[in-house]
C-alpha cells in the first residue's frame, strides 16, 4: 500500500527556514516523479519543487527558485523541501505527491510564514 506522510511544517518567521519531510511506504521514490505543491488558504495549488525519477533532476517554480531545494534520500526512502528566505506569501499547506504514474498525495502539513 502507498503512503506518504509530510512533516515539519510550523510557525516560522521571515526570513526564517524549515525543512518539509515526505516518508514514503510501499513503493521507492526513486522510482517516482515526486512533487511538492502548496495550496495557500483561497488560491490555486501551485506546484513548487520536482525531483524526477532516476538520476533526479530537479526543478522549481519561479516564486521559489533560488530560496528552496528538493532532495531525496534513497536509503530513508524520504523526500525533503529545505526552504530558506521564507517569505509571508509562503505561508500554505504544503502536500507530497508521487506520481508512478498513478498519482498519490500525503495528507499535507500547514507552513505559516508570519512574525
């Protein structure tokens, strides 16, 4: 069975940094598409971060380029989002998809960006 379950979401102020967890079960992220998107309170979900399968090429909305990084660790079978530079308008709930290509999606975990 496919699970993911994000962590480390929080209360950070500006200009402060988190890293976002994405556990993975019952299949290897290496051998996904995995994908960080964000859904802020009254808006769209926007994609923000891919890692493609294989050797992991990676790529990034323009609203975070620079500031954020998606990694994955094959022996934990996790993917991360290290933001930096958090920003007010980063504030969200940030989900973990997996695309196999069947597509599953965490449970999400809240960012609020806010001093």
């Amino acid at each position: 069975q496919v699970q993911l379950v994000e962590s480390g979401g929080g209360l950070v102020q500006p200009g402060g940094s988190l890293r976002l967890s994405c556990a993975a079960s019952g299949f290897t992220v290496s051998s996904a598409l995995m994908i960080w998107h964000r859904q802020a309170a009254g808006k769209e979900s926007e994609l923000v971060a891919i890692i493609a399968r294989g050797i992991g090429i990676t790529n990034y909305a323009d609203s975070v380029k620079g500031r954020f990084t998606i990694s994955r660790d094959n022996a934990k079978n996790t993917v991360y989002l290290q933001m930096s530079s958090l920003k007010p308008e980063d504030t969200a709930v940030y989900y973990c998809k997996a695309s196999k290509p069947d597509t599953y999606w965490g449970q999400g975990t809240q960012v609020t960006v806010s001093s």
